[in-house]
C-alpha cells in the first residue's frame, strides 16, 4: 500500500535541507521497498507570493490526504511588513490546527562527536538524551479573546489568552507518560501554578492522568526553574510535558545543549500518530541560498516519521545510524565545525548520510 508523504519545503533554507532528506528517504524507500510516495506544495512566504495566502486550499487538502508531512522552514524578513493574518507563520500554524497536531515531540540527543561543540562543560552534558513533549494546539497561540485594540483614553492594549481545557491537557499528559514509558520511565511536567489558573489546572489534570501510569515517576516543577535546571544539570530529565509556549522556549533551550539547533528534528502527532516532521530551527533567512546549511535535523526528522507515523523502527534507526556514521568521517558543516573536522556545506553533509546508507547495506 502506498504511503503518501506531503512536502512542503517552504522558505529560507527550507528547500536545501528538505532536498537533502528526500535523497536519503527516497534511497531508503528503494532499498526496503517502504511504499513511499512524495507530493509536492507550497506553505509560507513562498504560498503567499504564488496565492496570496500562506496557506493556500490545495495545500491544505494535500496534507489532510497525506499520511505524514515533512516540512522545512517558513518566514523571513521578506514577510514581516505583511498583516497578521497572512505572514507565514500562519501557514504553519493553520496545519497544525487543521490536522489536529496536538502533541510535538521534540528529542536533544548529544551526539558523542559533537561534545565539543555545546557551549556548556562535557561533562554536563555528555550522554544528553531527553525528549520534550509541547502541547500545541492550545494555550496562548491560539487562546481568544487576542489583538491590539485602543482604551477609551486612546491608549493601545495587546490581549492574548491563556487558555486550556480538561480535556486538552489529558489527551498531552497520555501522550508524554506513554512516550516515558518506552523510555525511562520519568516525566516532569512544567508550568506556572504558582501564578497562572489555567496551569493550575494543569498540574491537577496531569497528576490525575499519572495515576493511571503508576510505572511512570511523574514530577513537577514551575517552568522559570527548569530553564535554569536545563542548563545546570540538563541530564536530570528524561521527558517533559508543558504548554505551547513554554515548550517552545524550553526546547529551544535544549537545543542549544546538543550544540547546534541545527541537529534537532521534531514530530507533530495526532490522536492517531499521523504526523508532521519538521527541523526545530527557522528558516535562517540569512545563509539561504548559500549551500551552508545543516540537512542533519531534516534528515533526522525522516526517522522520526518512519518510527511515529509508519511503526518502522529498523527503518528509522538505519537513518540514524547513517547520521552517527556520517559524523564518524569528521564532516562537519559550519554550525557543528571545529579544528581538525572538514568543513562541508549541505549537499556534502547530506551526501556522508547517503554514502554511509548505502555502505551498510552493500553485500
């Protein structure tokens, strides 16, 4: 049966890494015979200059047919001056909404061969593996009432809202404790309970889903002390579950950790494992078009999608296990350089995944 992948490569960098980790999913694909299909669209600045919008129908309707999205990066300062309502941003926004994407994963693995390039001591961070779960179709983004309106004394106001159901909560805390369980079997949920209702409510909700994963050490802690704990003793934490907008500062955070954001790929799931996968980094409008780029959270965000959304583990640990590899031959492109390493651009970087793909699996 065929399995139909939606690629939206979007803007900035997004084209480049997005080609790399085609080249690597399509190899694989031959080589198992995984019944991939690829269907191509426009999101983002690049949707918005060919319709008018961010998020054109066609594209919208490709990915509710699709069985997986892989999407690159959107935005940049080309779109800024636009309206709210149709900067690019909102393209990726709408998918997530449309498709009901509620769960995003968002792993920070320290490779053993990019210790060097964290910023923080080896030791603090050596053997980093941790998985952040952001809830992220809720909370703050999407909250109403929102917008800046103007006070009878003619002063402006901004209003966004904090908002989140029973029921939104429970469906992130099932999802966080069942990912800890194929893990290590300790989940630390974060928020703001001290000051913030609707994270109260949080923490309830979550401590009432625990009860039934009673395997699952189940923790808390107030989100401004686990930004500081991410970077004091990072490796404390096996998973966390949080908001949307606390995940997304934090696991930018722990991105940092890993040595370049440009290691780091991310799963978006709904209630039935259909998923997009995306790079965690922007669009890094700034070395576009330069071939620099890193492909490696592209390509890893591949293996997720063949893990989450197609249950092919061998598959997806194969890619991985080329990534390992290809960092093994000391190819590094700019963001993960150091003495001593060879500097390459995309398209190398991608090409080291490939080769070490296809030496494994030579006779």
């Amino acid at each position: 049966m065929s399995k139909r992948i939606a690629v939206l490569a979007g803007d900035g960098i997004g084209p480049e890494i997005v080609s790399e980790a085609i080249k690597v999913l399509s190899y694989l694909n031959k080589d198992m015979q995984l019944g991939l299909t690829f269907d191509h669209a426009l999101i983002g600045g690049a949707a918005y200059d060919a319709f008018g919008t961010p998020l054109p129908q066609q594209t919208l309707n490709l990915c509710k047919h699709a069985d997986a999205v892989l999407l690159g990066a959107v935005g940049g300062p080309k779109w800024e001056p636009l309206a709210h309502a149709v900067r690019p941003e909102r393209g990726l926004l709408g998918v997530r909404s449309e498709l009901g994407l509620f769960s995003n994963l968002r792993p920070a693995v320290l490779y053993p061969q990019l210790v060097d390039a964290s910023t923080l001591k080896p030791e603090v961070v050596s053997g980093l593996d941790l998985m952040i779960v952001r809830e992220l179709t809720g909370g703050i983004y999407f909250g109403q009432p929102r917008g800046v309106s103007k006070l009878e004394n003619g002063e402006k106001v901004g209003v966004n809202t904090k908002i989140y159901s029973e029921s939104e909560i429970r469906r992130i805390a099932h999802s966080a404790f069942k990912i800890a369980r194929q893990r290590r079997k300790k989940l630390c949920s974060v928020d703001k309970a001290n000051v913030l209702e609707c994270t109260e409510l949080w923490r309830q909700i979550v401590t009432e889903v625990g009860k039934d994963y009673p395997d699952v050490q189940l923790s808390h802690m107030y989100v401004d002390n686990a930004a500081m704990q991410l970077v004091r003793a990072p490796k404390q934490f096996d998973v966390i579950v949080t908001t949307n907008m606390f995940g997304d500062i934090l696991s930018d955070i722990a991105a940092m950790l890993t040595g370049s954001i440009g290691m780091l790929p991310s799963a978006s799931l709904d209630a039935n494992n259909k998923g997009m996968y995306e790079p965690i980094h922007g669009s890094a409008p700034d070395i576009a078009g330069q071939g620099v780029a890193n492909p490696l959270a592209t390509i890893l965000s591949t293996a997720m999608m063949l893990r989450y959304t197609f249950q092919n583990e061998e598959a997806a640990n194969r890619i991985e296990q080329a990534v390992n590899a290809a960092l093994d031959s000391n190819v590094r492109t700019a963001d993960i350089y150091s003495e001593g390493m060879t500097k390459v651009g995309t398209s190398e970087m991608g090409a080291a995944v490939l080769n070490a793909l296809k030496a494994e699996s030579a006779p």
